[in-house]
C-alpha cells in the first residue's frame, strides 16, 4: 500500500523575471528546480508517499543546489548520479492575459544525459517499490536513454510494479515523427499513459472528429490508445484557454474500461501554470495507489492540478487535505483562520 | 462632532511572503503591524478624525517598531503601555483562484494579555473622547482582560461616549460556547456592533432561515441582535466568496429601526483581503459621528471596505474623496493625471 | 519604406511602488525611463524601424541612464541635448479593481523645457527621415516649445516626411483652453493625429452625440477634425473601464475617408496599462508606413496596445510576431515551448 | 529641562540604489526622507527629547508619505505646512573605498521654498519650547527664507530659547560669498554654531594656519568664529577620510570659554555616513539641554556620529544607552543576546 | 568511523533585516532556520557526516518550512516530533563598526518544550549512532528538558557513544546560578565540553588569572574543567572583537591531557557571526571522530569558524575542501575559476 | 585620434546571489552579461571612444538581453550576429574576508563557438577602426576560432590597426599547453599584450626568480616576452590579496624599451573584483590611443582597475575625470554634492 515510487526524469534550473516581467527586462531572475517527474514526486511526497528520484546532476553547487531543492520538498535523492558539466535550464517568462507564456530551453548535453544504469542496473533503485514512472521528456532529451527507460520498465514490470509514463510531449525537443517512433516502442511497457487530445493525434495518429465536444474526443483517444498499446489506464488533460490569466481545466481517465471525466474549474487568475499537468499526473497515481474509483480518482487529480495555477514554482506544494477540500467543494477562498 | 475616538486591542506582527508564495516557500516575509481596532482607527485618521491607541506593547525593538508604524499613519499612541516579552504575531499566506488563504496564529501570551488599567484606569484616556471601540478579539486572547474591558466600556458610558464593539470572532482562539459567555456580559454595554450572520447563529443562538436571501437573513439577525442586547446599531457584512481572488461584498445596517442595505461590489482581483471588515467598520463609526442617514453610512462603510481590497497590508489607506468618488460611482479605474 | 522616424518630446524619470502598494507604502520605487514619443518609438524599434529621438536630458547621472534605457531599446539617442539641472519625473500608484491608478508629476522646469533648435536647425535631424512624430505634452510643457515644434513640422513637411501628433491630453499640464489655443496653430501642419472623443469635444468643441454608441461618436469625431484641420488620417482610441483590472480596448481609423474600427479586446487582469496608447499610436504609424489598408492597420495597432497591457514600464516590449499572431487570433494564453 | 526642540528646514526626498550600485544601474531606488534639521531631530526624539518639525511639504502622496516618515520616528509634524507642487529631492550614490559617494540635487522650486511665517508668525511654534534650531541649508535654497528664519531667530531669543545652527555648506546650493553674506546676518542670532574648518576659512576668512594639527585649527576657527559673531558654542567636526569605506572621525566642542576635544573613532566599514554631522549636532545640542561639561557633551556627541556611520538612511537610529555604552568604551562589537 | 551523530536542541525562526538594516527600519525580514545543534549538524554533514536532529516543530507551516530547511541541508528529520503551538524565534539585527548585532528572543513556551522521550525513549534515536550531542540552550529554555538530557547522555553512553556539549550559555535564557546547577550534573555524563573563560568563571567558578594572556587563561580553564567534571576534551574558543566589522578569532582544545592552540584568524569583514561557535564544534567533532590530532583538530575547527564569518545564516555552508584550503593556507581570496 | 575601437570576443550571462550569499543558498540570482572584451569596451566608451562589438549571441529573448545590455551601456553592436541556440553563462559567487569567490562556468557549444568570418570577412567590421582586441578566452572556447582571430589580426595589421591581446587564462577552458600552443602563433600578429607573471611562466616558460619582488619578475617577464613574440607593449598586473574582502592592485607597463610602474592601491573593501583587470587593459589602450607617456598611461589604467572593485557586476561604470580625479589623488572618499 505504501510502497515507494520511483521517478526518472531529467532535473533542470528554471530561471524566471518576478511577476510579469519580460525576460529582456529582468536584472535577477527567480530560481526553482524542477522536472516533470520531480514535480509529480513533489506532489506524491505532500500527500504522505515516499518517492525516489533517479537522475544525475553535476557535482557543483548548482547540482548541489538542485539535489538540496528536492531533499528540501522531501524527494529522496539517493539515486541521483553526480556527474556531467552543466544543468539543463531554461527561461521561462510568465503571460498575462493575451500575452502568452514563454519558455525558452537550453539542456543541450546536460549532466542527465549522461546517466548510465551500467553499473547499478535497476535492482537497488526498484527495490520494494511499487510503481515506476517516467515521462517524454526524459527520452526526448537524448536518444541514448530510450534503452534505459526501457530496461527500468522492464525491470519494473519484472517485480510487479505498475509503470506509468506522461507523455509531456515537447516540440522543441523533438518532432511527432521521433516521438512516435520512440514512444510506440515504450508503450507496452507502460500501465498508465497521460497524453493530451492533440498528441494523440500528431503523434500515435490516433483519429479525432474535431466535431464532437473535447470529452468526447477526449474519450476516443483513450480508448484508441488503451487499444493499441495495451494500457489499463489513460488520462486525458482537457484544458481551455481563454487567456494567459484565465483558464479552464478538466480532465478523463480511462480505467480498465471505465471512463470518468471530472468537473470543470474556472481558474480566474493563474499565479503559474507550470506543473499543473504534472500535478494531475500525480493525483492520479496517487488515487490508483490508494485503490480509489476512477471518479474519485480524476477528481482529485484534477482538483490538486487546479490548485496548482495558484502556486509559485512547478511543484504542487498542496496537501491532501487541501486537495481533498477543493473535491468536496469548498473553493470559495475564504481565509483559514 | 471632532472628538476623539478611543480604540482598545491588541497589537501584533503580520507576516506574509510577498506575492502568493506559500509559507514553506519563504525566505523573506514582509512586516506589516496590525490589530482589528488598530485598522478600524488607522481608515478613521485617514478621514480626518483623532485616534487613541490603547494597547501594550514590549519595551524592545519589535515593540518599538509596532509603535512607529502607529504613529507613522496618524494614530495617536500615549495611550499604549509597554512591557511584556513578546509581541503577538501571525503568518500570512495570500490565496488565490481555489486556494484560499491561511492565518497561523502565535500570539499567547503576547504583551498585550498583560494590560492593566490598575494604575491609570480610564478616566485620562477617555477625557474628552467621543467614542469607544473594541473588538472581540480584545477579550478572546485572555479571559483577565473581559473585566477590563467592561470596566472601559462603563467608564465610557458614564461620559457619553458611543461603545462600539465588533464580534470579530476567530474560532482559532475560543469556541462559540467562550465567546457567547463573555459577550453576553459585555454587549449590554454596547451601542454598535458589528456581527456576520453565521456567528450570529453560532454564538448567540439567532434563528436564521437558511432559505431566505442573505440581506433578509442579515435584517432578522440585526433586528434579534438589537432586541436582545438593546443595541442601537448592528452591522451586518455579506461576503459573497467566489473564489480567493473574486469577492462580491456588501452590508446591512440597522440603525435605530431603520434598515439600509447597501450596493454590491463586484471586486475582480483582490490584492489583499485582510482588514476589510475592519474598513467597513471603520466606514460606519465616520457615518454614525458624521450623524449621516443610515443608507449613507454604510454606502460609505461597504465603499471603504471595497477599496480596501486594493491595498496591500491590513491598514485601509484611502482618502475620504476616494471613498466617495466610489459611491458616487467612478469606479472603473482610470488612471488619475 | 525603410526610412528613419524622428520623435520630438520629453523624457521622463517614472517612479512608482512595487505591484500595487500605494506611494505612501513604498519604500523603494522602481526605475522606468519613459515619454509619450518615446514608448510609441521604442514599439516601432521593435517592429523592425529606425527612430530618432528629439530631446533634452540632464549632463548628469540620471539624465545618462534615460540615454542608456532609450539606447538599450533600441532607439537613436544622437539628437538628444544634454543640459538643464533636472529630467521630469513622476510618480505612479498602480491601482486594483475598484481602486484607481494615479500619476502625481513633478515635470516642471525640466530639462526638455530648455532644448533649442537655434543652433542646429532641423536639417540634420529629419535628413533622410520619413516621418515626424510629436505628442500634445511636448508643447503642453512650456510655451515656448511651440513654435519650436511648429518649425519641425513645417521642415518635416517640406522635406515631404508624414508628421503626426498624438493630442496626449493631461488636464494637470494645460487647460482644454490652452490646449486648444496651441494645437488649433499646430494641427494644419499635421497628417495623422491621435485624439479621443472627450478631448475632441472639449477642447475642439467637437459636437458628440451622447446618445450614440461609442464608434458611431468617434466616427463623428473623426470627420469633424479631419474636415476642420485637413487631417488625411484621425485615429479615435476607445476605451471601457470596467475597473483598474479589467478593460475592453479597440480604436477607430479614419483614413483618406475610409473608416475601420477594429475587433473589441477584453483584458482581463491588466499588470500595466501606461503606454498603451503610445503603442496604439505606434502601431497605426507601423501601419501606415508599411502601406497596409486602414483595417489591418488599425487591427495591428489595438492588439499591439492589448498586448501593452501585460507588460511592466511604459515600453511596449512585444514583437511584430507577437502582435501579428494576435491579429491572427492567438490570444489564448498557451505557454510557448 | 524638557521642553520642546523646535527646528526650521527643508524636508526632502532620498533616492539610491541598494548598496553599492552606481544611478546608470539602478532599476529600483530606495526611499527615505530626510532634512539636515530632521536628522538631528529624530536623534533627538530617541534620546527622549520632544521634537518639533516646522517645514513644507506638497498637500500630495509624496509630502504625505514625507510627514508620515517623520512621525514614524516620533517627530512632531504639526506646524509642517502643506502646499506647493513638488517635494525636493535628491539622488545619493554610496561610494565604497576609493570610490567617493555623489549626490544630485533636484531640489529648486521645492514646496518648502514657499513657507510663509505670515500667518501664524513663531508665537503659536515657538510656545513652550526651549530651543531653536536650523541649518544653513534652510536659507541656501531660497533667497526669500532668509528674512524668515531671522524672525525665527529673534522671537527665539525674546523667548529665552537657546538658538542654534548647523552650516551644513553645500556648495551646489550657493557660493561662499552667498553664505558669507546671508549667514553673517544671521549668526548674531545664533548662540550654537557648527562649522568646519575650511567652510571657516572659505566662508568666514578665518585664518587658518595650514601646518597645525587639525584639532589645533578646530581651536583656532571655534575662537575667531566666537569671538566674531558672540557664539556661546562652537562646534567643529573633524573627519579624516582614509576612503570611502573607512573613516576617522572626532569634534572639538568650543563653550563659553572651554575647549573639549573628544576622542578619535576609527570606524573601518561605513554602512552610510550621510546625516553623520547631524548626529553631532543633535549630540551637542542634547549635552547642552542636559547641563552636562563641555567634555562629556562632545563625547556624547562623536559617540552618536559615530554609530550613525552603522545605520542605512539618514536617520541616527539609535538610543541613548548605545550611545553611552559606546562612550564608556564598548565597542567591540558583541551580539547582544 | 562513519556511524551516525545524534544532535538534540531546540530548532528555531531566525528573522533579521536585510544588510545592516535595524529592526525598526525593516519592512521585511529574512528568513532562516536554525539551532545551535542543527548548525553544527549542517556542518558535519557538508563534510560528509551523516546527522540526525532530534527536536520537536509545530504540526503547521512554519514547522514544516523549518524540517524543510534541515532536509534542504541533509539534516536527517526522521526523529523530529511534531506538535506544540509555535516554533520559537528570535529576531536578530547585524551589526557594524561600533554598533553591535543584537538578539531579542521570542521563545518561550515553543514547540521544542513540549519534547517528550516517554514514549520512544532513546533506544531507536541512538541505534548505530556514534556521537550524541547537545547545547546548553537545551535544557536552558525549559527546566523539564534536563532530565530528558540527563537520559540521552546515559543511554549514549551505554551504547559507546561519545557525548559532547557546547555550554551556549546565554544570559537572557538563564541565570549563572541556574546554569552552573544544571551543568554541574549533566557534564559528568559528558566526554567533550565547549566552554568560554567568562563562562566558565561566572558559571563554574573556575580561577582565571585577568593578567594572563588570553590562551593562558584558556587554558587553565581547560585543566580546571576537565579535573573537575572528568572531560576528556574541553575547547575554549578565543574571540577578539576590534569592531562588529572585524575580529580575531582563534580556540584552544584541550584533550585527554594535550594542548593545542590553533593559529589566529584576522577576520576583516565578517557578514555573519552567528554559527561561528557552532562551526568551531562541528570541526572538534569532525577531528575526534576522524582520528585526528589535537592540532589538526583545532586547526580545522578554528578554519571552519573563520569561514562562518563570511556565510549569510547561521549554517557553515562550506566544504571539507574549502576548509583544509584555508588549513592549508590559501585565504588570500583569489577567484576560483 | 578618435579612430574605432574593435573587439572580438565571446558574450555571456553572469549570474550571481546578491550579496555574499552561496550558490546554494540562492533563490534569486542578478543578471549581468559580460565579456573580457566587452568589459574593456564599455569602459572605454565611459572615457569617449567609441567601440565596436565582433560576436554572436542566440536570436531569442536572452541573445536580445545580451545585446541591449550592451546598447545600454554605448557598446555598438551593428557586427553581432545572431544565431546558435545558448548563450555561456556563468555562475558566480562572492566571497568575503577568507571565503574565496568562484565561479562555475557553462560556456561549452554557446552561440559564440559558432561565430564565422566567411560571409562578412572583415573588411566591413574593420573599415576605419584605429584598434583591434582580443582575448585568450576568446581562441579558448573553440579550437575553431584560433584561425578566425589569426584573420582579423593580419586583416587589422594590414590596415594599420594596433592589435592588443589579454592573455585572460582561465585553466578551466585549456590547459597550460593548449594555450601556450595556439597562443604562439597567435602572439606574432600582436602589438600590446596583457598576461600575468605566473601565467607567462606556465605557459610561455618565461624565467621568473621567485626570490626578486613583484615589480621586478614583472619586469623580466614583460622584457621576455617582448624580446620572444616582437610585443611593443606588454602590460603585467601585480595583485596582492590579503584576504577575499582587500587586496593590493598596481601593474607594470613596458612600452617600446621604456618600463613604467604604477602606483600601489590598497582596496579595503571589495564589492565586485570581477572586470579589473579588464579596466586595466581598456585603460592602458586608452593611454596608448591618446599618446601618453608609459607612466601616466599605467597610473590611468590602474585607477581604473582600482575603481573598477567598487563598482558591481563587470563593467567599470567610472567616468575619465572619475579615473583622472584618483590619479590626482583624490581617492578619500569624500561624499561630492
């Protein structure tokens, strides 16, 4: 029941202007660290798991600094390698209303890519753990992990871990071309797959009647890609943005054959939307861990990615509690006190 | 018409992280000084009224800082006694969309909980007053201080002076059973008071009909508040919570039979919603001393509190002319040059 | 196609308060260097244009880092006059909601009062250009700047370059009386004028409709100046401030007869909205210049002052891809990566 | 022996950047107000004297945020008058080692330049009080003030208080024929003076014999300048300027006859050393109110100029007993805990 | 060699000013966590140590930031409890030249009080541990504690391990009287003591002769302190304060009979002090468990306190390396790069 | 006389904790871009020159940063191309008293390594320029730039232009060897040369006698190398660090046979030591350029230097009469107003 999780991913350096600076206004620039699945450990941590982190950051203060944000946040870090030269980053500017956010990478040849499982393999980091999670991202970044990934899913699969995958599919790291190819070949590792309407389309090709209203489509993709690649669970985040400062968030989850899809939030202002995806990833691994209905399961997730947008930073620093509130209703923003 | 108004309530230290950082984010936190009472007086100078603080504060440097910060927006501090090793303190976290803000209180045993008016009594504090205000707050914190407080408000009495009191209650420092006690003993000393619908029904018993509009639950509250207590004024604040970022706000004041409900204010983007009702109580005392028609009054008191929801810290720093430039109905937000 | 364009106005030192506390608050400002002229060139630099300020600065540090935020920028800093003991200043609260924004100047005697054109003349500064641009504060600022003006205009004319004046009416600087006077002398020397329908009636005695709606009045507005002062082009910006926060903004062009009123944005949260009509401005001379017809012109011209709303300072920091993606209708907040 | 200080002068605006930043880099400014004769006079209140400020200030958010820093401090700010346009300003540059610190004035046309004595005359400020102080300053930026302060000076005396004045020679405000000239008038007025050495010579025509010891010459300028105008007391500051980080500083006290020379302070890193003379003077002025021997007065005095060097701002923050403490010896810096 | 240190003492809520700011100037505070114990655990484990806090934080934010910011250093949190009202804080100003840093503690009644060893007693806390650690303020901040610690120290020393405390005495917790009691029955249950020649005077009556110089004097206290309480190792830390800028700062360790006195560090801008004693522990620490001689031991613990000095917090944020350098030689403060 | 200046060499992004904080504490970091070659161009431009900047910055918001930072500060960036996908940046943190600073470079495969002459050449970029330079850094990044510089020299050489060099090394971009290697050849296109005694030794095996002072194995170095590569001017800058916090800073200036010595500076307070040496070098060009004698030459350049330790982040924001002013001898840090 609480068994570990194990996450691999790349760690990166996000560097932001504060508030809604233009990067070529900036004279400092907040820092955070972050990773898609460091940010959905982050998150797993909060509502009392235990998640280990398998990376490799450089072995300077900037690695350091990185190591020190997911210890601070809870992340086991053990089985992070040091190593490599530099830290991937990025600068990330935050929209506001038309004016949309901006990311701009640089993790070229960063330490992640150099991590190896030659010498460990995968039999320390799996052990007693019970689920294995990784995203696009992380063989996205480098071609030379995609046979990591898959020997960790199938060392995973071996002990009887449940493995997930969010896609987090990000075109200026790869085309839908190269994603497919490699992805297609991941998939039948996976157990629990997250992937956006429109992916699903570019990417695995899957056909969506641009007709029908976004759950239903929402309901086809999964449905063609549970199919196609054997998934037992597929979560489709189903977002509408009306502006940079408003959106509307919602999601399906397709489970063992059963569909739910969540209720819809109104997010009037959006404090920082990074890691939103990476939080409903989060809630829904932490509602099949806990054994809960799909329903409950997609509510939760959907409401801990909706209290995302109201927090600085890409982890989802929010309890279950929190979570759990905004599920049985209370988002009224009244003051705890 | 100009004479003083005296005001007794704890001082204390707020601290926020800037922005909408949470707390386990921190690693600054800005210092704003603050009490019920103290925001009450602090919009009252800003309307052109006297202000005496009474209050303790410790004889060290944070207790020296409260002061100036006092003194720096008008208030008048002779009255405030020094002594004490701690000043009362909380921490702020500022919410937004679903995420609601939070207090956390550490104010035991504050300097103020050791207030005497053994030596003194309050007979050069009132001199020459015209009006006596406390918060629940005020005897909330310590039980020693319920007789002070009577005794302050049968002093104030005896002078003529208006006593008014709002309920103010935090169910963080006592239950409703505790403040019921003591405000039933302390209300028949009282002129107005300030008093929301829910803690009506929770603390004195007032039989609300949940099914009935909210300004019709606010007018049989008022009017079973003034009938129990013999109170000659009850404000009643409506709070319509959206969200952490969208309020709609207004109020009902009985007045001496009279009912007057206010507009509603639609407020878009809240930047700080701490010390409203302290403005809106601020907005009735000037009315009532200005001897304005019920309507006026609170129009003006339900305007101040809108405004305040502007403005960063507790203190309601706004003019008298921005107030009624906004009940007058000039409230799109043009840029004033 | 290609040519310089030269803008005469005065530079100013922008003081205000962090996010939205008010000055009494701050307790440190930030620095922004602007002027009305100076924030529509800075816009056209970003679009790919050559501009050319016209203007007088202070031989001292701060006179040197308004020449160093123009340089940074982009603009053409050789024709600025260092001189005088002073560069304008003014502070700015910026307002929330219901509360409103406020400009308090502090511009008199500045240095831009005493810039001369005795000695050079105009032909070295409009050489090669092809278009001259001024705002209504140039001449609002000191009398004797008018005749200076109208000198550039008449040079700028015979030299065949467009000349255009953005009226920029600021009641704290002149009357609708004086203003009259001045520009009455001024506007048959000009092409393309920028004016709003309040001014228009004011200080024009433009005759309003008040029970038309607001295009149909700016449409009016349009053709009673250009027939009257023999404008080729009258541009009518029109806003609706529903509050501090949140604004609908679109503008009207008159062009050698023809007439376009642009699409209607909705800001929802405005971080800050100084500048905006210097971008409008800036956009309908891009519009103009490129040879675009009056409806893509004025359609560039609203997105790029929508888009001015999200950014912080008074330059209007967008490219023309950000603009024109706006045009396209891209306006939905997705973060860029 | 406690009766109120009453001190005449400009109140002005500080920008500077943080730390040791030069203007051109500045994107935000710190923000404190001050005033030479303002300076002294919150030394003053924190050694338990009552102060009051009799001044200028514009009737706008940046004379009430002035007022408003000065009552923080405990100054008393009811006979300031509010009215004119603009509150003078200036820009300071920290220098650090051989880098010299910069201040640009923007001072001209200051509200203060229009206080008016015509209305309420020194009767109503001067009630009560039992000294009067102002600085050179005060009559430097407008030719009209100087007949005011003369008024001052005279129903000081008639009224039995002590009269005193600090040079405070800017040389960007007047020359020294202008200074010789207005101070000569007023120094049969003045029963305190303070006054370096070379302003002595520059100003006054003291002989100043170039090969002496410092110390020597303070003696030599204190004895010429008593005996010229009849001053009680002369102060002479004397600081030996090793860089910008690291000063010796000390004073020689001139009384009725007696001359004090106080010990030497090595002070090795200056946080910020403007408003160190006006610590001096507000020492010499408490030693004098005080009763206390030439010696101890001067002690005291260099003592508060000393710590002024710690403390950011203008404002000598610091309490009698860290005075004292520092006099009888204790300043070697220990955390007090 | 490698086995774990156990460290038991109150974790607290550092606020200061930024820079040389005072705290009734300061608009916001900066944050940090600390302890006497938990800053020279953060020591040990920057150079490789593994250690585990034992304390008691609040179930609330402020808690969790601070378990949050020991895990951010590698602090093992496992065995910290969780409960009680408030963390304790203390609110620190820096000082500079002659002005002195100053502590206001804010304390009592903290979480840290509450500590229970009822119902885990120290069997899993010591288990494979190897060192057991505490300061004085352990038992100084609540007289129910010392039992607690006397139980710790027996247990530890059941188990083998070494048993160290640092006196930290600190007046405004305790009296001498009260310290010198408690002591006296907790340091036979000690191996190694960290004592001043002040302290050990006022508290334990050691002779101290005021003509010697300073490491005489230590030393003496070292031989009277080990016969008395049966210390195997005592280190007497020697600081010279010229200013609150500058120091001088060497220790002498006395152990199992030998004396070693470290060389003397000139410390000429020191930006923070506090920790400096904690980081002298830690190096003691670190060379008994290594093995090291006095000399070296000494040498690294005074290397380690001098770079303290030049480290924001209270945390010795500095490597094993960086110290042997400075050991070594190297503190000429070239750029590494 | 006032012939171009043009420079070669690589931009980069500085980032740095404010103050003296650790990297590893940071969670904010101020932005700065730099350059050895664009530090002693920005210097030269605060003393009148003009200079042109030869490099190639990424065409997204940072590269655009980059450039407008330069714009900024007067630096002419017509020959920057665009291009590549990552600007280098480093990481830097300041040390104080015995902490060193350091310095954590990611430079590797930056847009710069990119840069090509084959479009262009360097006709265009060098068309009327006086001056061209270099830095080793600028070979050191890519082997493939070595031919690149080799180009421009002999192009600048044919024209007339002085050809300059700073050895600049940096032992974390080559070693000894390869720089030695590629410097050879480069070393003969050259006229003045900035390098280092210890430096000269372990690269070019210059013959240094430990045993003679500073100056003098400055004097057989600079004659050495002279004699080897045929250099018409070598500068040798002597650095003595104390201690992270003050250091000693004078240099030597052999120029065609002549030897000049500078004065010694010490610097009791360091705020940002980065660019010193390349205010030396701009210094000695600008010398050079004017036709001084070797003496004044070298006194200017070191004043720059010294200045330049006071200013934060690397370019050396000092005017000509600031630099002239010190070498006069005002450095005592007086307050100017």
């Amino acid at each position: 029941m609480s068994k570990r999780i194990v996450m691999f991913g790349e760690l990166l350096l996000r560097l932001n202007p504060e508030g809604f600076g233009r990067l070529v206004q900036a004279d400092r620039l907040q820092v955070y660290y972050t990773g898609g699945e460091a940010n959905a450990g982050a998150a797993l941590v909060h509502w009392g798991r235990e998640v280990s982190l398998v990376s490799r950051v450089p072995d300077h203060e900037i690695g350091q600094a990185c190591l020190n944000y997911m210890r601070r946040y809870g992340l086991d870090t053990r089985f992070i390698q040091r190593g490599g030269d530099r830290l991937g980053l990025f600068y990330l500017e935050t929209g506001a209303s038309q004016r949309q956010s901006k990311i701009i990478y640089d993790r070229r040849d960063s330490a992640f890519t150099g991590y190896s499982d030659e010498a460990g393999g995968w039999d320390e980091v799996l052990a007693g753990a019970g689920w294995f999670h990784f995203a696009g991202t992380a063989v996205a970044v480098a071609g030379r992990l995609a046979p990591v990934v898959a020997r960790a899913c199938r060392a995973a699969r071996e002990r009887g871990l449940v493995v997930s995958c969010d896609l987090n599919y990000r075109r200026k790291l790869w085309t839908p071309a190269q994603a497919g190819e490699t992805m297609r070949e991941l998939l039948p590792l996976v157990d629990a797959f997250v992937c956006g309407v429109e992916d699903a389309g570019a990417i695995f090709g899957a056909t969506i009647d641009p007709g029908r209203p976004g759950s239903e489509q929402a309901v086809d993709v999964a449905r063609q890609l549970a199919a196609r690649f054997g998934l037992k669970h597929v979560v489709v985040p189903l977002r509408d943005s009306q502006s940079a400062t408003a959106n509307r968030f919602r999601a399906l989850l397709f489970s063992q054959g059963q569909i739910a899809v969540s209720r819809t939030y109104e997010i009037p202002y959006i404090v920082d939307r990074v890691g939103a995806g990476d939080a409903l990833t989060a809630g829904v691994i932490f509602g099949l861990l806990e054994g809960w209905e799909p329903q409950r399961t997609i509510e939760f997730g959907v409401a801990a990615a909706c209290l995302k947008h109201s927090v600085p930073g890409d982890f989802n620093l929010v309890s279950r509690e929190e979570v759990e509130a905004l599920v049985a209703g209370d988002g009224a923003g009244r003051i705890q006190r």
